[in-house]
DNA sequence: TCTTGACGTAGAGTTTACTCTACATTGTAT
DNA sequence: ATACAATGTAGAGTAAACTCTACGTCAAGA
C-alpha cells in the first residue's frame, strides 16, 4: 500500500509543490519506483501528520529539519529527539501562557469599547 | 511629553526601521516638528503596545491597519471596531484551543519516547 | 498511434514583515 | 565653526515557507 505524489497530496492536504519542497528540505524522502516516480508510505502519512503538528507549534523548518536527520538515523538518537520535544513542550506551554494573558487584555478592551459606546449613546438627550 | 523616533523605539522596544515602515503602512502617524523631525506622544506609547498585542495574537498588519484607519475616524467607528475586537477574540479562543489540543498530543509523544527509551534500555541483557 | 494527464527537475516568483543602505539634513557639543 | 550623531527619504535586500513556471518524460485510454 503505497501512495503516487498526488493520491499522497490529496490525504495529506499538503500540495504537490509542497511536498517537493519538504523533500528537497530533506523533512520527507519517499521511496521512488522502476520510473523515478516518487511512492509514499502509510508511515510517511503519520510522519506528515508529526510535522504539520511540529509547524502548526511554530517549529521552525529548520529546527523540523533537525529532527528528521535525527529520526533518519534510527533508534540511536531516541533520547536526543525526545529531548528537542521536551524543549519544544516548553515553549508551547510558554506559547499558551502568553495567548491567555492576551485574551485576559483583549476582554477588557472590548470591555471598555462596550462602556464608551453606550456612554455616547444615552449621551445624546 | 513627547518623543524622537529614537527615543520612541527605545520606549516600544521597536526599531527605528519599523517605526518608519508602520508609519508608511499607516499604522501609526506621529506629528512632525518645525524641522519635519517625527514627535511621538504618550497615546502612541499605548497605541503601539496594543498593535503589539493584535501581532501577538496573529493579527496580520493588513488588518491592523483597517483597525488603524477606523480609529483615526475617531468615535464613530467605536462598535465597528469592536466588532473587529469580538472577531478577533474568537480567533484567538481558537488559537489556544488547538495549541493545547498540541499539547495533549505532544504529551502522548513524548510518553511514548519515554517508553521506547525505557523498552531498548532493558532490552540489552 | 495519438493525446492527455500525472509526474520529473531546475529554477524563478510570491508574500509578509521587516531590515538595511545610500545619501542628504539637521541639532548639538566643543 | 566644525565635527559628529540623529534624523529624513527612497528604495533595495532579507528570511521563511511556500508556490508556480517551463519544459521534458512516461503510462494508459480512445
């Protein structure tokens, strides 16, 4: 079971060029057929599904790219890797924090707009 | 009370290029002196931590400046901002909503390195 | 056989949000 | 008066992550 560039664009909801990009970014090497033509994994949907999850996280490609040499060398790196998403866990915490002090700021501004606007309302006799 | 440009991107925390380039964007349009130097005031200090904020929270500069060019209208576009306001809260609800769906996920990961750290440890007699 | 559509590569173009350069003026300290 | 630091404008350059174009190959259906 195995997927042609488009069938995989299609259950991934990556596009074509997208997908070449993140080969060319060595994130994803597909296995290729008797005609060059790339053949994708059911393994490999999981592995896009990991790195969609990394970058929707704001992981930079770079970093994603990091973490696929690592992956690409086996089991030797395991820790190595679970440490980068330790680190990575953190700042996603952090990420949370900051958006609900946002939120937190952006109630009370909408808040105030509410009181203003009423204000100027009953303000007009 | 007012400010350089220099003196104002220390105060913000902003460059002094991208104090000039919000104002080219029309985000921020401070008073000029005599000799067309920029003047900031104290509500451009308050100005800027808020567009900081709709940044922050993913607000894209497009938008911002519509949020901008309703507020030089002054009062009128009070709800109509708001409105924006509300929208964006929604958007920023759902933000964190997914980054801690992310998290969860990602907690599951990293148990699961833990035990395939844990599982070829003891499996080297 | 012919043509159509999916695929291949290499490289150019796009978008967003800055960031920097070049060069002219102006304000300030000596 | 003069040096030098800050500011002004216009426009070029950068980084990230795609996205698209041009052009060639190949397999399958009418």
């Amino acid at each position: 079971m195995d997927y042609s560039i488009g069938e995989f664009s299609k259950v991934t909801g990556l596009g074509i060029h997208t997908l070449r990009y993140y080969e060319h970014e060595n994130l994803i090497i597909p296995l290729r057929n008797a005609s060059n033509r790339r053949r994708y994994s059911e393994k490999d949907i999981a592995w896009i599904a990991f790195i969609k999850r990394l970058k929707a996280t704001g992981m930079p490609i770079k970093e994603i790219k990091k973490y696929a040499a690592l992956r690409a060398e086996g089991d030797a790196t395991l820790s190595e890797r679970m440490e980068m998403l330790v680190q990575h866990r953190q700042s996603l915490k952090d990420q949370i924090r900051k958006l609900q002090e946002h939120e937190t700021k952006l109630d009370e501004k909408i808040a105030f707009y509410r009181h203003e606007i009423e204000r100027l309302c009953s303000d007009t006799p």
